[in-house]
C-alpha cells in the first residue's frame, strides 16, 4: 500500500538518497532539511512499506507554483506513483 505524506526534517536523508538515484545534480541532505521548514514550499512523499519511494515539490511564488522535482525510484516507476505525487499537490 502507498501512502502520501507531506515531507518533514526526519525525511531529508532518505530523500536525498533517492535524489541520487534519480538527478545527476541531486539535492544535498540540508537541502530537504531546509525545504521541509520552508513556509513557501510544499513537498509530499510516497511511501511503502515505511520507505520512501517518490516525492513531488513546489514553491508558492505570489498566486502561482513552481515544480521544483518530481522524482520516483526506479523500480516504482510507470505505476502512476508520479501522477498521484502531482495530484496530491494539487488537492
């Protein structure tokens, strides 16, 4: 079963670990510690089995978002993990 969750601080390190696998200029681990205590950014993860497998982020910028990543690890992929990141975003 896959839950979403928004991100928090005990987060940064598993993320960044999942940003290697999947950018070739990955997030540093004080990246996402200081992402998830930012009052303009939104991130959610996707998690199974108390393992993160994705997450999505943006930044509020006056009435509008900007993507920052959407990242899933590989073997996850093409099951709409992605999408559900998107949407749970958008909702």
């Amino acid at each position: 079963m896959i839950t979403f969750h928004n991100i928090n601080q005990n987060d940064a390190k598993e993320l960044s670990e999942l940003d290697k696998e999947c950018f070739s200029s990955p997030w540093s681990e004080s990246s996402f510690s200081n992402e998830a205590s930012n009052p303009l950014a939104q991130y959610v993860i996707a998690r199974t089995d108390e393992k993160i497998i994705g997450y999505a982020g943006y930044w509020q910028v006056v009435d509008e978002g900007q993507i920052t990543n959407v990242a899933v690890k590989k073997e996850h992929r093409n099951q709409k993990i992605g999408y559900k990141l998107m949407k749970t975003l958008m909702d």
